[in-house]
C-alpha cells in the first residue's frame, strides 16, 4: 500500500479521488496541487458563474474546513513541474517537492483552439477555467455582439447565459443540428431550435478568419462574402487533454494520457483520471465521456486501484446540461440503438426518448424529466428487459416499473 | 404525538415517492420533503436540495438514499448526511412518526 499519494488537479476528478482516498480508509499522506486559488466546479462557469449570479466562492467543490477534516494538504496557485517516481517525489513550479508513492494526473484539458487565422486575437475567447469566464463576463454587456464558434454543450449554453444578460448573440456550427448523435435527432434539432426562438441567431457555417478592426472583430464564414463585425468571439470547439507532465514522464500518451480500466498509466506507480485520461481497450483508444461524473467515477476507481480494493461498480455515462431554462440529461448511448421510443411529446417538457436495443434500454435523454432518466440508468445498469409500449405510454409509473422488473431479475 | 403536525395519510405516498409540505404548514424556512422508501418507510428532510434550487421531493428515492434530480447528490434519508458531490453540505432531516396510517412530523425549528 501506498504511504503518500500527490494528486494533481483539483477539478472534479482530483477531488473525487482524494474524497474516495480517505472514505476507503487511506491513512497516508494525501497532497493536492492546484493552478487556481482552490479547487471549484466547472460546469457553473457557462451558466451562473458566467452569468454573474454566484461567485468563486459559492462554487467551491468543497469547504476549506474539508481540506482539514480529510487532512489533506491543499497547495494552491502551483503545479507540478516534474514527476519524479523514480524517487519517489514530485517536483512543484515552486522548486518544492513533495514525496509521492503514487502520482494521480487530473490534469483536465485546454480549450482546443483551431487554425483560424486571427484566432490569437485577444477578442477571441475560449472558456475552460474561471479567469476564462471572467474574460469573457468582462465583455458580456447588454448589446454586446458575441459570436460562438461551436454549438455543442458549452457553447449552447454560453449562448443561452449571454441572450440572458442582454447580448446579440450569433451561434456558428457547420453541422445542424449539432449533438444529434448525444440527443437523438429529433431532440437535437428542437433543441437546437430553442436558440432562434430565444433570440439567437444561428449559422450553419464554419469560421474561416478572424481579424481585428477599430471596433471589434471581423469574421469570415465560410462560403459567404461579407464579414460581420462582433464585439468578441468564444472559440466553444471542444478540450485537448493536458499531457504535457505525462509525456515528460515518458508515459504512454495515445489521444490522452492512456490508463487502463483501473487508470492505471503505463507507469504503475503513475494514474490518470478525468479529461486527461484515456481508457484503452486492447491499445486501441475508445472515445472518452468527457463530462462531470465520468470524471467523479475515475477518481473512485483510481482511488479503489490505490487502496487494492476492488473497483466500484460501472454504470452507464450521464450528463445534464442547461440551456434556455431547460434542464436536458442524457444517460448511456442513443447512438446506435434499434428503435427510439418517445415518452411525451418532443418539444414539450416534460419529455424523453428511450433507445432501444434488442429489448434492453441502452439510452435516454430526457428534458425536464429526471426520473425517465434515473428510471433509464437503472433499467441499463440492471440489464432487464421492457416492454416499450409500457415504457412509452406517460401513464406508466417509471419508478415502480423500475422496481418491480429489478425484482423479478433478482 | 400531540406535538406533531398531522401532515399526510401514509397511502397519499407511494413506496419510492415523495410530497413536499409547504412551509407554511411546517413552521420551517424551506419545505419539507416526505420521502417514502422502497421498504415502505417514511423519512423527512428540507425539501431544496444543498446544492442547487431543485425539490428533493422529485428525486429518486431508493435504499435508503434520495437522489437529487438535477445532479443527483445523494443524501440518507435518516440522517440527511450527503453521500457525494456536487452537495457538499448535509440535509436537515426531521423526525416522522406513523400513527394508524396518519403521518406526524416534528419540524426540527432552526437554532
């Protein structure tokens, strides 16, 4: 057993590793490193943190008194340098080194930024940390023009916390609707549809150069021939995992750093967890849930690894997301399923669509409807068949449904 | 029993639900949530989840847990300890007798 563990990052993953740490009985010393004042919780910083609604503070992922409680000791506004295994220790950008039996890598991700032209400019945005989302609340005044680059998870939801705060709000995305694979077709494109009705305006365009003008920023889509000026643009084209310490370290880097099921790098003195991390199966790199929880689970089963216990149990992949006073969640794959079943009427929430696959739910999205969604993960973690005229029809009751079929499987 | 508020018949609660009593009833600063588990057993604790604006009334209610339905924090239903993040502050539980088939809450008043 390990006598000391450094986890760095104090995103979802990092913290949930070092929760899961001490809740298995972990006695050694427990060391977390942070770039930012402490850790706090991404997904508000598209929402109420952008939003102004709630400050760094509310949106701590744990009390200070936390830190002390779990004797954790917290060192923020650093990182590390250098990962030295070989002896034991991790070296910190301060010179500092902490000894560490096992390094934990939650290191997340940057934004990914693409070759636009112009793309350097500092009216151009990305947003994956809290000083990025107070650049960009900065310039978020009523009437501001914002262009977003991206109409996926984060950039919708910018969308929609900049049409709130009074913004002229373009969204850019050469695929339409965007998501349709996460949401299923016909809830991406209602989805989707939200945005005009709300005030909106969205292009079925790629960007092709940004340049700066006395005013603003002069944008150029593709296959059209007149720019359009903007007060600021948010590049929201998805996150590059950070390898950089992993790569110095000689691990095996494939897509992120590459872990096997227990996120256990190639070095096994050296885990991964969370965005940084990518899990391989045979070699071969599968498409990593780059959301919250998925990232909450590697640190329970990095920790699990740490202590020697056995691994948590899976469950399917789950993610909410908000936009325009909707709140959508997705659990497992609609993907590739047999048949999507409606439960409701898409477009008026409450509402969900189950897929389906070979009689077994592999998948749901539900807006404004948790407990289609909850009563989908059970029925997939549990593997029991359905019938999907009951599962349909909104008069079946989803929890006793659920109850009753995870009996009979017993 | 007498000091307890009469809030509900046990049948008006299915095994695996819940139904929020307006504070206005309780006494209390928050709702408060009557959760029913799937053993058959009724709990209480402040309606509004620790973490965001969203009824815990409406969660998933399994266990001996109720699951928070915008980001699925957990707490016990006994004591209203929080199980795991994004919540990072316990539920304040209040006690529940069942009486011939009546349900009497104590509202814990704030400090």
């Amino acid at each position: 057993m390990a006598n000391s563990v450094v986890v760095v990052g104090g995103g979802i993953g990092g913290v949930s590793t070092i929760a899961a740490l001490r809740a298995g009985g972990f006695e050694g010393d427990l060391t977390l490193v942070d770039a930012g004042p402490f850790p706090y919780d991404r997904p508000p910083l598209s929402k109420d943190y952008l939003a102004g609604n709630t400050e760094i503070k509310d949106i701590a992922l744990q009390t200070p008194q936390w830190y002390d409680d779990q004797q954790v000791r917290l060192i923020t506004e650093s990182s590390a340098a250098a990962l030295r295994t070989g002896l034991g220790a991790v070296e910190l950008s301060d010179g500092r080194t902490v000894s560490a039996d096992r390094v934990v890598l939650a290191t997340g991700g940057r934004a990914c930024v693409p070759a636009i032209p112009g793309s350097d400019s500092s009216r151009v945005h990305v947003l994956r940390s809290a000083e990025d989302a107070d650049r960009l609340r900065a310039v978020l005044a009523p009437g501001a023009r914002l262009l977003i680059v991206g109409a996926g998870l984060i950039g919708a939801e910018v969308a929609s916390t900049a049409r709130g705060l009074g913004c002229e709000v373009v969204l850019a995305d050469p695929v339409s609707p965007p998501l349709s694979a996460a949401f299923s077709p016909d809830v991406a494109a209602w989805l989707h549809s939200m945005h005009e009705k709300l005030g909106v305006t969205t292009v079925r365009a790629a960007v092709e150069a940004f340049s700066e003008t006395a005013g603003g920023i002069s944008v150029t889509f593709a296959r059209q021939n007149q720019a359009q000026t903007f007060d600021a643009a948010l590049l929201a084209v998805g996150m590059a995992p950070e390898t950089a310490l992993a790569e110095a370290a000689g691990l095996r880097v494939d897509h992120g750093i590459a872990v096997d099921r227990r996120q256990v790098t190639s070095n096994p003195a050296i885990l991964a967890v969370g965005d940084a991390a990518t899990y391989g199966a045979e070699g071969v790199p599968v498409s990593r849930s780059e959301h919250w929880e998925a990232a909450q689970y590697d640190g329970h089963r990095a920790a699990a690894a740490i202590l020697g216990g056995a691994a948590p149990a899976d469950s399917a992949p789950w993610f909410w997301t908000d936009r325009h006073g909707v709140h959508v969640e997705v659990v497992g794959a609609l993907g590739n399923a047999d048949q999507l079943l409606q439960r409701g009427l898409v477009g008026q929430p409450p509402f969900s669509v189950f897929a389906l696959q070979g009689g077994h739910v592999v998948g749901a999205v539900g807006v404004g409807d948790s407990t289609a969604v909850r009563a989908a993960r059970r029925l997939i973690d549990r593997g029991v068949t359905v019938d999907p005229a009951q599962l349909c029809d909104p008069a079946t009751d989803l929890r006793k449904l659920v109850r009753e079929r995870s009996t009979e499987g017993k | 029993m007498k000091h307890g508020i009469r809030v509900a018949a046990l049948a008006d609660i299915p095994e695996g639900e819940g139904i929020a009593i307006d504070r206005a009833v309780t006494g209390t600063d928050d709702d408060i949530a009557l959760l029913r588990d799937d053993d058959g057993c009724v709990w209480a604790m402040n309606n509004t989840c620790t973490h965001a604006e969203a009824s815990l009334a409406e969660g998933w209610i399994e266990d001996g847990y109720v699951e928070c339905p915008l980001h699925s924090s957990k707490f016990c239903l006994k004591t209203g300890a929080v199980q795991g993040l994004p919540a990072t502050r316990d539920a304040v539980a209040h006690r529940v007798e069942v009486s011939d088939g009546e349900i009497y809450l104590f509202p814990r008043q704030k400090s």
